[in-house]
C-alpha cells in the first residue's frame, strides 16, 4: 500500500470507524462521515465564499480593462495581476473546492476498497495471510472487500487455521467482519453496480442525477459559477454528471453514494453560506451588466477585424515564416518586438550595409513595422513577420551565426536560445542609457554572449553582476547609443531655430508605472505652474495612454476648458516636438529625462514618486544606478509632496541655464562611448565575429 495515501487516509479511517460504530450500521455511518468532512472544512468553504464574492465585486473593473486593453494580452494580464493584489483576491483559491473534493473522493475510495486495513485496524501482513488463504486477487483493488464477504459467507470460520496467524488473531478478524453490515436500504454498497445490474442500476443514475442537481444550482446561485459563461456553465455540468455516472458504474455502491451525499450537501452549504454571506450586498451587478456590455462590444469589433486583418496576417505570417526556414545560409538575424525598435539598430544596419555585402534577416512581430518599406528600398534587407508566438518556436530551432536583439530575459520566459545550434552569438544592443541592474529583471541579461554597451556605467555594472553572481565573463563592446547622437543633432538644431520668448515652455512628460506623476500628483502640479508667463504640455507615456485611456480621458476633460495659451495635453506621440522646444521638463522616473537633457542641454526636475525598479534585488550591486545619480546632476529633484514652491525652483534652473548646459555638455560627452560612430562600431565587431566564424567553419572543412 502506498505509505503516503495511508497516512492521508488514517485519520479519515478513524472518522469512519467512529460513525459505524455510533450508529451500526454502514450507509447511515457514510452519511455521518460526509456531513463531518463538510463540517471540518466549513471554516475554508466561508473563506472561498468571501474570496468568491471578491472576484465578483471587481470583475466589472475586470472586464471594463479587458475592453479597454482588447488584444493587449501582456498589459491585460499585467493590470489584472496588480488588480487582483489591490483587491487581496486569489484566483488560485476557487480551484481548492474541487482539490479537496477529488482528494476526499480518492480517501474515500481507498477506505471503502479496505475495511480490514481503516475499519478493523488490521496491519497489512494479517489481511495478506487471509487473502493468500482465500486465493483471492490481492493485485485488484477490492480484494479485502472479497476477503470480507468470504468470511461473511462462511468460508472462514473460528478454529480454522489461516496461513501462520494465531487463532486469536483470526477470531477477532472473523468477529469484525461479520459485525460489518454494508447493506443499506436493499443494497449491498460493497458490490461494483457494472457487475450487479438489476436494482443497482439505480446507482449510477443517482450519482449522475445528485451532479446535474449541484450544477444546476450552482449555475443560479454559486457567486462565481453564476458569472460564468453558458459554454463553461454547461461544459463543467456534462463533465461532472459524465464523472458521476461513470463513478456510479464501476466502484463499489459506498464510494458513489457517498459522492451523492457530497453533492446534496454540498447544495445545502452554497445556500448557508449565500445566507450567511450575500453576495447581493456587495457586488453592483448593474456595473457588472455595464461591463459584460463593454466586454462584448470590444470583442464584437475585435472579432470584426480577426475576419479581415487577422486572417490576411495568419497568411502572410505563413509565408513568411516558410521563406525564413527556406533560407539555407543566414549569417546574421535582427528580431524586433514592434516597428519602434528600428532605430536602435539603424546605425548598425547602414553600417554593415554600407561595409559588406551582407544580407540582413529582420524578423518583426509587428506587421506594419517600417522596416518592411526599407526592404523595398534596399534588396540585402529580407524583412519577415512573423507573430510572437510562433518567433519563440523559430528561435527554438534558430540556424545562424549572430542574433541581435533589443529584448532583454533571453532564455526566462518564451524567447529561448537555440536548441539546434550551440555556438550562435547572442548580442543585446541597448534601448535606452539606464543603468542594467534596477532597470532591468535580475538576470536579464545572463544568456546573452555579446553585450553592446551605451557607456562606461554599463560595464562597470555588468562586470560587477558578473562578480556577485560568479557569472562567465561576457563580450562587453564599448558601444554607445545612436539615438542619443541623433537626438543631440535634433536638439541642436531645434536650439537654432527655436524663437525666443518670455513665455516659458514647461513639459510634464511622466512614466507609466505605478504613481506616476498623471497618478500621483500632476494636479498640483498644473495649479502650482499655471502662470500668463507659462505655457504647461502635458505629454503622457504612449504606454500611459494604451493601458489607462479611461483615466487619461477624464484627466483631457477636467481640463478641458482651460485656456491652451497657458495649458495643453500632446497625444499625438508620432512628434518629439515638445521634447525640443521646452526649457524644463518635468518628469518622475521616465528614460524620457536623459534624452531630453542630452538632446537640448536644458535641466529636468525630478518628482521623487515611487522608484521605477524592475529588480528588487538591485542593492546587491553596489553601485548607485544612473538613474539616481544623473537626477541631481542634470537637474534637480524634489518630493511629491514638496511642490507648493515649484515655480520658485524652476526660476533658479532658468536663472542657472547656462551653467546646467555646459554641465549637461560635459556629463553627455562623458556618458556615452563612441559618440557619432557607435553604428560603425558595432558593424565592425558583427563583421569582425562572421569572419571569424567563416575562418572557423574553414579549418573545421564544414
């Protein structure tokens, strides 16, 4: 017997025992035993119920940002987790009804199946002699119950000498057995209903019946399963009336009346706890009738465009994906998750355009990424869309030499290296000029080979993470950042032709993450600031506006009436034109800062709100990461709840313009590598790795 599911099912044996010996008789003892387990486990049922009621009472905020983000999965998935640890709900706990249900019902059933081992309290070496003395199956799961009805049956009786047992011993199982009446109401619950037939047909009915009963009420008056849908309604009621009737056929009639027992009683229970907790009181379902109504207009349309769009796009991503697999030799791979992170990579590709006669593979996940238009004009660029999901399987069985990607997590979640080919280099070239330990998951970048650094910050970093963590040592490439070349020639132009004015041009430009300045504190900001001599943008992340349109919508309104001299809000996020224009910006944590800075060599202020920190661990490196350090040097910093004197601190930064441009000239000449040629650079390190990959493959003779 297996020693864990004894000990499981010991105590429960005991309960057992206890009731048949209290009342004598065997089915009453059942019902006895169901209605304890129900009474042991009803302080869980009042917890699951409080829990249930939780899920409904914010499913219409639920369902309201699932219509909202419709298609965004990652920011639904996201906002819903952070949701459901607002609302202290655990979705994890509707699932330990039915855990408990099939673990008593397996308790059951290997009670029921031994009653010399749980009812008689006979070790396991006493019921083996008696059934090696009755010839019986000891390989078949009722074999004790066949060793009980043999004795009962006479074919044992006292004096008789079983296998090496003493006679007292023998007595006292011969004397239990026949105290163990497992008839009950003209049925015998030890026979199997499949082998029996005639009235015990009436089993498997009454099981299948008590399920079809137990779903039907909770389909009315569960507070979750009432919320369901009718496929889910219904599929869960086919699945458990199916279980039931096979339950009823081929066990002993004792486990599927104790099923019956269950599902009545647990009928009884759902309308207790209803009574002892109503859901009524708690959740509006007039604004859960308003949510299902928005949830089912956004899937309409999105289901409108699934016939059109996402059906063209499952083709093309098709094609697509064959022409990549069809390509034999492909030296060199970029992957992008959408069109935006082109130009990370731009300078490269020129460069390696422009230096070798190499043919660039750029596989995207976005299908109207601009990359596609750059294939048209230049034939070496083959550009494929190809759908997140099926760009993890492609990496998975991935043939190249290099394989440059902005994405960081490599080998964490879906986006694996390659299970065919070992020695293919994986380079991570930067997004943005922030430190690589708080910015980042902790070992974000642990699978990579190659890393393309912005500065000297990042080595440092890296090299320390290494060391702390006893990690190989990586290929760390003074690299640089192009985009801030090129928004340092942007900014410098916009400085050329920008007019002068006595209106100060303020930019409000915050993250999107938790307490954000949009969140936390941008009205007080906007009544401190307001001035004749002032002119406010407000430009929320485009991620901001993606995941919280509702919110940034009431914010337009509330200020929609105030005078666009003095206030106005960019939510066209396709120009940087604020970014250049403005002579302050104000922002909480945003990577937004150090380009607008290094752009224009004007100062930020920094709102001490809630740290962007994407590594808990981050301390373990002991190095202050830039986006800490560069606040109080490239402008200044000042807590949320400080701002009632703002305006006299953005005076002092207008006053100290000069003296913060030459301080922001020198920080940015200093906290990049390679300015204006860090394209060139990173071309010739990939150039300088196929070559030697090529002279490798040589001497191999491959």
């Amino acid at each position: 017997m297996d020693q864990v599911l004894y000990y499981i099912c010991l105590p429960f044996g005991y309960l057992l025992k206890w009731c048949h010996m209290l009342v004598g008789n065997y089915g009453v003892a059942i019902l006895l035993f169901t209605l304890a387990t129900k009474l042991l486990l009803f302080p869980l049922s009042i917890w699951i119920q409080k829990n249930s009621i939780q899920m409904v009472k914010i499913q219409p905020e639920v369902n309201f940002l699932k219509a909202k983000l419709m298609g965004n999965n990652e920011a639904i998935a996201e906002e819903t987790a952070k949701l459901y640890k607002r609302e202290k709900y655990h979705p994890m706990l509707s699932l330990i009804p039915l855990l408990l249900q099939i673990l008593l019902l397996l308790i059951v059933v290997d009670i029921i199946y031994n009653p010399m081992t749980y009812l008689f309290g006979t070790s396991d070496a006493v019921a083996a002699e008696f059934g090696k003395f009755l010839n019986v199956n000891m390989e078949e799961s009722g074999w004790q119950i066949a060793v009980v009805d043999a004795i009962k049956s006479g074919k044992i009786t006292a004096g008789m000498q079983v296998g090496t047992l003493d006679a007292a011993v023998v007595s006292e199982v011969i004397a239990q057995a026949q105290g163990l009446n497992m008839g009950f109401l003209g049925i015998n619950l030890s026979v199997v209903p499949a082998v029996a037939w005639g009235i015990y047909i009436l089993v498997p009915l009454l099981a299948g019946f008590s399920s079809w009963v137990l779903c039907f009420t909770q389909n009315k008056a569960n507070v979750i399963q009432h919320e369901q849908s009718k496929i889910n309604q219904y599929g869960l009621m086919i699945f458990s009336v199916g279980l039931s009737l096979y339950l009823g056929l081929f066990v002993p009639a004792g486990i599927a009346y104790y099923w019956i027992l269950g599902n009545l009683f647990s009928v009884g229970q759902m309308y207790l706890l209803n009574l002892m907790i109503n859901p009524k009181k708690y959740v509006d379902y007039e604004a859960l009738e308003e949510s299902r109504k928005a949830l089912a207009d956004a899937k309409a349309f999105g289901a409108e465009e699934k016939t059109e769009r996402y059906r063209e796009n499952k083709k093309r991503e098709k094609a697509d994906y064959k022409r990549f697999k069809n390509v034999a030799n492909k030296h060199i791979v970029f992957y992008s998750e959408k069109s935006g992170f082109y130009k990370y990579y731009q300078a490269i590709i020129e460069n390696l355009l422009k230096k070798s006669n190499l043919v660039i593979h750029y596989v995207t996940n976005d299908p109207d990424d601009a990359i596609f238009k750059k294939a048209e004009e230049e034939p070496r660029i083959k550009a494929y869309y190809i759908s997140l999901k099926k760009t993890a399987m492609l990496m998975m069985m991935l043939s190249t030499d290099i394989y440059v990607m902005s994405t960081p997590d490599l080998d964490k979640f879906y986006l694996k290296r390659s299970f065919i080919k070992k020695d293919i280099e994986y380079i991570y070239v930067p997004h943005d000029m922030m430190s690589v330990h708080m910015g980042f998951r902790e070992g974000a970048f642990d699978a990579f080979d190659t890393i393309f650094c912005t500065g000297p910050h990042t080595v440092a970093e890296l090299r320390e993470v290494e060391r702390v963590y006893q990690l190989k040592a990586k290929n760390l490439v003074e690299f640089g950042y192009p985009l801030a070349d090129f928004l340092d020639e942007a900014g410098r132009k916009a400085n050329e032709t920008k007019v002068p004015s006595e209106k100060k041009e303020i930019l409000i430009a915050p993250s999107w993450q938790e307490d954000n300045l949009l969140d936390s504190c941008v009205d007080k900001l906007i009544e401190k600031l307001l001035s004749d001599k002032r002119h406010i943008t407000v430009r929320p992340h485009p991620e901001y506006a993606k995941r919280y349109a509702m919110k940034l919508n009431q914010l337009v309104e509330k200020y929609k009436d105030y005078d666009e001299s003095q206030l106005s809000f960019e939510l066209d996020f396709s120009t940087n034109k604020s970014l250049y224009t403005a002579d302050v910006l104000i922002t909480d944590w945003s990577g937004v800062a150090p380009e607008f800075c290094f752009a224009t060599k004007r100062p930020a202020v920094f709102v001490n709100t809630q740290i962007k920190c994407c590594n808990p661990n981050w301390q373990k490196i002991d190095m202050t990461p830039v986006e800490i350090s560069l606040r109080d040097e490239i402008g200044i910093s000042v807590d949320k709840e400080d701002l009632d004197n703002i305006s006299e601190k953005l005076e002092e930064l207008f006053q100290n313009s000069e003296k913060y441009a030459e301080t922001i000239q020198t920080k940015f000449d200093a906290f990049l590598f390679n300015h204006n040629r860090a394209g060139e650079v990173g071309a010739k390190y990939i150039l300088k790795q196929l070559v030697q990959k090529a002279k490798e493959r040589k001497e191999k003779g491959e």
